[in-house]
C-alpha cells in the first residue's frame, strides 16, 4: 500500500486551481458510490431487523466543514478506488457478513438472558416492594410487641397476684385436710390482702373485682366447713375405745391453722369447738386415770404398822430392822425409771412400798399435763395465763381430784416415814420438771400434794418422838438388870438408822433442804428426844465414868451410821461429834 499523506487545509487550498474542473464529475460519482453502499448497509440492516442511525447527509454536515474540503476527499477516494478492485469488495462484503451474522446470532442467544435480566429485574422491583412492606409491617409489630411489653409488664403482677387456680379450687373441695391442705388457707388469706390493697387504689379500677370478692367469699365458706367437720371428727375418734389421744392431736397440730382461720373468720365457731374438745379431753383424761389408778390399786402394797416406832418390842426388832434401812429406795428419785403399765399392775404379784404407786399415777399425769398444755397453746393458740388454765382446769380438775384422793388412801394409817417423805420428793421433782419444761399450770395441785404430805410427815415424827417417851421406863428396867455400858441400846441402833435414811433424802441434786423445812425440825426433835432419853436411861448408873461410857458408846454409834452429805447432815454429824468428843475419856 501506498503511504498516506498528511493532508492539511492549506494543501487543500494549493490544489484548488487544478482541481477545479474535475470537481463536479468527479462528486457525482462520489454520491454514486456512497448513495450505492448506503443503499446496501440500508437494505443489509433492514434485512437483519436493526436501522442505522447514520446517514451521509450527516457525515457531510458533522464531518465536511467546507466544500473544499469535500473536494479534496473527493479526489483522495477517488484515486483510492482505482486500486480498489470489485473482488476485495466482495471478500470485505463477506467478512462484514460473517460479522453480521455473529451479531445477529449472538444477540439471538443473549435474548433470554435479556429477558431472564429484565424479568430479574422486575422481579427485584417487586421483591424490593415487598422486602419495603415487610420492613413496615415489622416496624409495626415491633411497635405493637413493644407496647404489649409494657402492658404485660404493668398487669402481670396483677393477674399473677388475683389469679386463682382452678386446681386450688379443686383442692378445696376435694382433698383430704392435711399440712399441704393448709397451703390453700395461706393462699386465701393472701389474695383477700392483695384484693383489698388494689381495690383501695383509686386509679386502678379492677371490673373483676366483685366476681373475686365472691369466688373468695365462697371458699372462705367452703375451709370452714370442712375444718368444722375434719375437728369435731376428730373430737368423736376420742370418745372410742382404744384410742390415743397422742396421734389425734399430732394430726390436728399439723393443720393447726385451721383452726387460726376459724378464729379469725368465726369466732363463736372457734370457741364453741375449744369447749366441745375440753369436755371431751375432760372425760377422756377422767376416764383413763380412773382405769389406770384401778389397774395400781391391784399392786399389794407394804403395810407399816405402829410397831416400826422408835423403842417398840423387842419382838417386832426383825422387821423394825428391815424397815428402818432405806436401802435402794432412795434410788427412786435419782433415776429415771420407766412407768408401769396397766396391764403389768394389774398381773404384779409383787409387793411394793407405796412410793411406787405415788411415782406411776404421778408420774403419767405429769407426762399427759405436759402434752396436753403444749398442744392447747399451739393449736387454740392460747399464749395468755388465763387463758389456758382456764382450759386446763377445766379439762384436769376431775383427774386431779382422783390423783389426791388416791395419795391420801396410801397414806392412811401408815408410819411409813420413807415412804411419805419419798413422796414429797417425788413432789418436789414434779414441780421442778415442769418449771423446767416451762408449764405453770399444775403448780396448785402439786402444792395441793404437798399440804396432805408434809402434816402426815410430821403426825410420824410426833409418833416416834411420844414412842420414845413411852420406851424409857421399860428401857430403864432392863438397863438396870444388864447394867451393861458396853453394848449400845437397840433403841440407838433404830435411831440411828431413821436419822441416816432421812439424812439421805434432805440433799439431792434439784432441792436442798432448808433449815425451815418440816424434815429439819422433825429430825431435830427425834435428836433432842433421844438425848433427853439417853440422859433418863443413864441415871440407872451412879458411877460418873459408867455413865460417860454409856453416852460415848450410844454416840459413837449413832455417829459411824450418819453421813455428812449435804448442809444438813453436816451440821447432824458435827453436833453428834461435839457429843462424842464430850464424852470422851
């Protein structure tokens, strides 16, 4: 190929003169040309369905700027197109066919692809609409989630604090009354406070409100019904043969608030059953003693005649002996022995001293008194004196009478002096047992115990002191046949035994004797009584030396049976050692 020239405007301008001739045909077959492959590119787009936008019109308007320029290209193409020959024409031709038919087949193949993009695209539009509206309506309901939130939070407590379960109600109605029964009282109470707290607000107006105040009202109804019934139920098992008034009250003390509510909601109800349950335990109480003491008065029991009193018969110095030596009764109120059951006493062959049966019937009572006061403050909830005394008296009186009546039959003719002191020990335990378990209410007859006691007590000591007396003329005949100051009087060897047994029961670990007490006067009389008749005896003896070894004899004796245990006896042991020391060669 020829190398192109670099045309300019000024060259243009130079050529123009020659040029000038050949301008018109020469343009004329340039319009042939251009017109000619217009026509083809024309008729080729119309062909392949596409129009073109560019015409020669166009190019001669956009890109000719003078009419000399269009000369001028009009001579360049002109001398190109000698050298361009009808076959490179066909070969271009053909080659912007294939082209053609490229394009046309590939825009054949991307028309799905258009249509998948713009159907894509209208189907983005709507989910975009969509995804707009679901954004709004989420907003709505996050708003609407957001102020049930706040509602929920401001009713919740509400609802969840007046809300009554039908399983409650249920409860109620059918369940058996025991401690998890009681729940539903606590229950009740507690939506009753709660209803009156909201109903007192006056901003908060509750439409329900009514329907609750009777819901509630009819279960209210319903609890004391049925604690009505479930307690007299259990006040007519008491009345049954067999029947442990123990596990009755066990169980009415685990729904002891039933009870607590009746007091509350019915008050005359409440009183009317805590009478019917003390008549009942009144009966039930006088009945069991009354089997009990008949079951105790089978026990054969030591029978201690007159004959035990200082300075009696030589005949009856056996049995004096036997009796006069405390031995292991003293261990009764030492030791925590066991109760004897009906059944056993009334088979019992043994005989025994009457502290035992002071002991048993005493002993049960203050057992059941112990019982009986804890369930009657609990379960009536009676914290004031007044209050459960009055019950207690009410329910014990007739026990306590038969408690006293039998306590005076065991001591009715008997010179039993360690059997009656026994009981006054025994008394003494009691009243000490129950300060410590904090129940005041048997003091009075305790006291009452002790009253019918210390005067028998005191009736023995006279005996043996008027016995002692009356000994020392027929002791004085037989001091002066023996005339023997060596071997010490039986009436020493009994008095010293009585003065060592009552030592033993003046101290223990709960009393102390005081120096008032009716045992330190007795024991002193009982001294002073058998010195003055030591000093009678000894007149039968006109040598002074004889009469010094027949006091230092007797006191020594006296002396190696007592003991120093406790005050009392100390201050005993210490006046008889001054004695012996008195006498004392």
């Amino acid at each position: 190929m020829r190398q192109k020239q670099r045309i300019s405007r000024r060259s243009i301008s130079r050529h123009q003169q020659f040029q000038e001739q050949d301008s018109t045909n020469k343009l004329e077959l340039l319009k042939q040309v251009l017109n000619v492959r217009q026509e083809e590119e024309t008729e080729l787009s119309e062909q392949n369905g596409y129009q073109s936008d560019y015409t020669l019109s166009d190019f001669s308007v956009q890109d000719v700027y003078s009419l000399q320029e269009l000369r001028f290209l009009t001579t360049q193409f002109s001398e190109q197109c000698k050298d361009f020959s009808m076959q490179t024409w066909k070969h271009e031709m053909a080659a912007h066919q294939d082209y053609s038919n490229i394009l046309v087949n590939t825009k054949a193949s991307l028309e799905p692809l258009i249509k998948y993009l713009n159907n894509f695209e209208v189907q983005l539009k709507e989910l975009s609409l969509q995804m707009e509206f679901l954004q709004q309506r989420s907003n709505e309901l996050n708003q609407q989630i957001e102020q049930k939130n706040k509602i929920n939070r401001k009713l919740a407590p509400i609802v969840n604090d007046l809300v009554i379960p039908p399983k409650l109600i249920l409860s109620v109605l059918n369940d058996n009354i025991d401690a998890s029964w009681t729940k539903n009282i606590i229950f009740i109470k507690e939506k009753q406070q709660l209803l009156s707290k909201y109903t007192e607000q006056d901003e908060l107006q509750i439409k329900c409100s009514p329907m609750l105040v009777k819901v509630l009202e009819l279960l209210k109804l319903t609890v004391v019904e049925r604690s009505r019934d479930f307690i007299i139920n259990q006040i007519k098992l008491l009345r049954k043969p067999n029947c442990s008034s123990q596990v009755i009250q066990k169980q009415l003390l685990d729904c002891k608030l039933i009870y607590s509510f009746l007091k509350e909601t019915s008050p005359e109800l409440a009183t009317q059953l805590k009478k019917a349950y003390g008549y009942t335990m009144r009966w039930y109480y006088h009945q069991n003693f009354s089997k009990y003491l008949y079951s105790l008065e089978r026990l054969e029991f030591r029978t201690v005649p007159r004959d035990v009193l200082l300075g009696e018969t030589v005949e009856s110095q056996l049995h004096v002996n036997e009796y006069l030596n405390l031995g292991t009764r003293a261990e009764l109120i030492n030791s925590h022995s066991s109760l004897m059951p009906a059944q056993i006493a009334e088979t019992n062959q043994l005989s025994y001293h009457i502290e035992t049966g002071f002991n048993n019937f005493n002993g049960a009572l203050l057992d059941n008194v112990s019982t009986e006061y804890l369930f009657l403050s609990q379960f009536f909830e009676l914290y004031k004196f007044d209050e459960v005394n009055d019950l207690f008296k009410l329910i014990f009186q007739p026990t306590f009478t038969i408690g006293i009546n039998y306590t005076k039959n065991l001591i009715r003719g008997t010179f039993d002096i360690y059997g009656v002191l026994l009981c006054i020990r025994l008394s003494q335990l009691y009243d000490y047992e129950l300060q410590h378990r904090k129940i005041p209410v048997m003091d009075d007859y305790i006291n009452l115990q002790l009253i019918n006691l210390w005067p028998h007590f005191q009736i023995i000591i006279d005996e043996n002191c008027e016995s002692l007396k009356k000994a020392i003329p027929k002791l004085a005949v037989q001091l002066h046949k023996t005339k023997n100051t060596l071997i010490p009087l039986v009436l020493t060897q009994q008095f010293g035994q009585l003065i060592a047994g009552l030592l033993k029961l003046t101290t223990h670990k709960v009393f102390e004797t005081e120096q008032t007490e009716p045992l330190t006067v007795g024991v002193s009389r009982l001294s002073n009584e058998f010195e003055a008749a030591l000093t009678k005896l000894s007149s039968s003896f006109k040598d002074s030396n004889q009469k010094e070894l027949f006091f230092y004899n007797n006191f020594y004796l006296v002396l190696t049976m007592l003991s120093d245990d406790g005050k009392f006896a100390h201050d005993i042991v210490n006046h008889f050692e001054r004695l012996l020391q008195a006498y004392k060669s």
